[in-house]
C-alpha cells in the first residue's frame, strides 16, 4: 500500500504535465492556487507527485486552463496501457 506522501509513477507523471502545463500557461503556483480555491502546498505536492490532485481540483484545474478535465490526466494514458498489459500477463 502506497503512503500518502509516497511518490509513484502515476503522480509524478500527472505533477510534471501539471507544472508543464501551469508554466506554459503563464500562471504561479500561488495564482493557480488561488483560482481553483487550494493553498499553494497543494499545487507544490502535486507537481512533485507527492499527491495527485482531487477530481475537485482537476475540474477546476480544467477550467482554469481551458481544458477538458482528461487532459490534465493525459499522462496516465501510457502508464495504463503499461498496467493492463502486466495485468493481462
């Protein structure tokens, strides 16, 4: 079992796209904070994959940057083709 600040693959794919995405964007951590109502520790563990993001956040995230909320997931795509190749044996 993962511990909650444990990083793993899946979260430190999503935080680099994250912070990828943030910074093309223009946008601080602490405004990005700001506008999607989180404290600016929150968009710093996600960006490190310390923690992924709460579907809340996502949504909001999505809003925020004028996505849909699977493109902040996009990164977990290939790591889920990954798994369920190992799952099928």
């Amino acid at each position: 079992m993962t511990k909650r600040n444990e990083f793993t693959p899946e979260a430190v794919a999503v935080g680099a796209a994250l912070k990828s995405r943030r910074e093309a964007s223009g946008w601080s951590a602490a405004d990005l904070a700001e506008a999607i109502g989180y404290g600016p520790a929150s968009i710093h563990h996600w960006e490190e994959g310390r923690r992924v993001p709460a579907l809340r956040a996502i949504i909001r995230m999505a809003v925020v940057f004028c996505v849909e909320p699977t493109a902040i997931l996009e990164p977990l795509n290939g790591l889920l083709e990954a798994e369920a190749e190992k799952m099928a044996g």
